[in-house]
C-alpha cells in the first residue's frame, strides 16, 4: 500500500473517531441544532403518551413490593455520590417508604459540593426540581434548583461570582456535574415527576451515606461542615424496615 493511501486511510478513521466522539460526548451540542433545523420538538404531555405506561409497568411493581399505593403524593431522591446510587422514597401516611435504587450510570468530580462553573463537581445539598425538560439532549431530564439560596450565600461570602448552572438529572450515560441514570431510569422518574408535580418532589444528595458513616468534617470550610450535619439529619429519616 502507498504511503498516500495509509494517509487518506489515517485521515479517514482519524474522522471517523472525531464524528464518534462528537456523536457520543457532544450531544448538548448537536442535539438542540438538530431539533431547531428538523422542527420536532417533544411536550410533557407527549412524553407521558409516549413512555408513560411502559414506565409506570416498570415502576409500580416496587411500590407494591412496598406497600405504597402509586403515584405517592410526595417523593424524595437520596443521591449518593461514592456509591452512584439514587434512591427514591415515597410518601406514606406512616412516614417515608423505601421504593428503589437506581445506578447512576455516570457522575463527575468528587467529595464535596459544587463551587464554580466548570469544575465538573455533582452540587451536594438540598434541592427542588426547577423543570422538567423533554427535549433534553440527554433523552429526559430534570433540572434541579442549583444554586438554591445556600448555594448563592456562600458563593456571595466567598466572591464566587460564577457558581455554575443547569444541574440536572438527565438520561444517556455521560454526566459533567449532573446525574446520568440511563433512558429507562429517566423515563420512570420524569413520568412520575410529571404525574405527581414537581413540587412534590425533594431531593437530596451526599458525598457518601450518612447513615453508614459520618461525613467528613475536616479540611472543609465551615458552611460545608454545617451542610453536612443537615444532610446526616435529613438522611436518618430515611430507615428501611427489615421483615
């Protein structure tokens, strides 16, 4: 083979693995272009037509498992970040019910809460979902709330003036600070946000579970710390009930 024919062959797999690439990481890039050019745009409404009897078929088996009567009124997601778990819980008359855990497929940075824009850090804290977006570039999604109050506080007290945005939990298996469950999982959750109401629904997330082991509390400044104890509080009220 010519040495003109090993170069057009190493510019072609070189494109190739470029057109990959973009395809598979750059979604929040190519996805909004191509709904704009193409004009198909999706609704909650479509979505519930679309993925919402398959999802509840997946979902409401684990409710009865629990003894909890779907759609709850209220739900909470515990996310976990070391173990990339979320775990949702629903509503009872008797107090919150263990449902299920999902995986998170991917999840970005590490222990500690999000600071800047760009710094690819999962939030931690507590947070409400802001909106549901079904024409996201990552299947579904939900965007939380962040920065909430807290988060906006200390950023002010620390002269961060660029925090970082547009957190979500979304679908696909790729996460730069939001949380990947994968297009099944999403479907479940955005069907029963969306059935249920958004502000029906808490969620919080930890660096690592606080009723398995005490959250760190050194090497942080003290509204971290302070963060933590809340999150250890609100986590124990969340007890699975064995037999």
């Amino acid at each position: 083979m010519s040495k003109k024919w090993r170069f057009l062959i190493g510019v072609g797999l070189i494109g190739l693995a470029a057109l990959a690439g973009l395809v598979f990481y750059g979604r929040s890039l190519w996805v909004p272009v191509y709904q704009d050019m193409t004009g198909i745009k999706q609704t909650v409404e479509g979505v519930l037509a679309d993925y919402g009897e398959p999802a509840r078929a997946r979902l409401e088996p684990y409710f009865q498992a629990a003894g909890v009567a779907y759609p709850p009124p209220k739900i909470a997601l515990l996310g976990i970040k070391d173990s990339a778990t979320l775990e949702l819980w629903a509503q009872t008359p008797a107090g919150w019910a263990f449902i299920r855990t999902y995986p998170i497929k991917a999840l970005s940075g590490t222990a500690g809460p999000k600071r800047l824009e760009g710094d690819r850090q999962v939030p931690e804290g507590f947070y409400g979902i802001a909106g549901l977006n079904p024409n996201s570039a990552f299947h579904l999604s939900m965007k939380l709330n962040y920065p909430n109050a807290f988060d906006l506080q200390h950023a002010a007290a620390e002269q961060r003036h660029q925090p970082g945005s547009n957190i979500f939990i979304h679908g696909k298996a790729q996460s730069v600070g939001c949380l990947a469950m994968g297009d099944e999982a999403i479907e479940e959750l955005f069907v029963l946000a969306a059935t249920i109401g958004k502000t029906n629904i808490a969620v919080a997330i930890a660096p690592s579970d606080p009723r398995l082991k005490a959250l760190p509390n050194h090497a942080q400044p003290p509204w971290v710390a302070e963060l933590y104890q809340h999150l250890t509080g609100y986590f124990r009220q969340f007890r699975r009930t064995v037999g």
